[in-house]
C-alpha cells in the first residue's frame, strides 16, 4: 500500500532534480537562454526544502508532537 509518508519521501529527490531537469530542457530546445533558465537550477532544491519543511511543521510530525504536549 502506498501510503503519504511513502509519496513523501518520493517527492524530495524528484523535486531537487526538477530545477535541474527543467533547465535542461530549456537550454536544449533553444527556447529561453542559459541566462533566462539559470535560476531554475536553485528551483528544484528549495522546492524540496519547502516540501520537508512543510510537512515537518504541518504534517503528521507537528500533529504528533502538538498532541503529545498537550499530555
């Protein structure tokens, strides 16, 4: 069974190298300029870091946390 911690830990990796990916994508296609999809490269790490963020300050972790203070 698949469950959200399972989708949690595949997103991390996914998100750090979408940056990455994305601006690769962009450089070969011609489309944009290096210049233009460079602060893509920092997209993908910080996506990753919100995720990890978000999920230990809202997610199950702070909801276990907030319910074993209140004992």
């Amino acid at each position: 069974m698949f469950e959200r911690a399972d989708a949690i830990l595949a997103a991390i990796p996914l998100l750090a190298v979408s940056g990455l990916a994305l601006r690769s994508l962009i450089t070969a296609t011609g489309v944009g300029t290096g210049l233009l999809a460079a602060p893509l490269t920092a997209a993908g790490p910080f996506a990753a870091l919100a995720l990890v963020f978000r999920e230990l300050l809202t997610g199950p972790v702070a909801t276990h946390a907030a319910d074993d203070s209140d004992d």
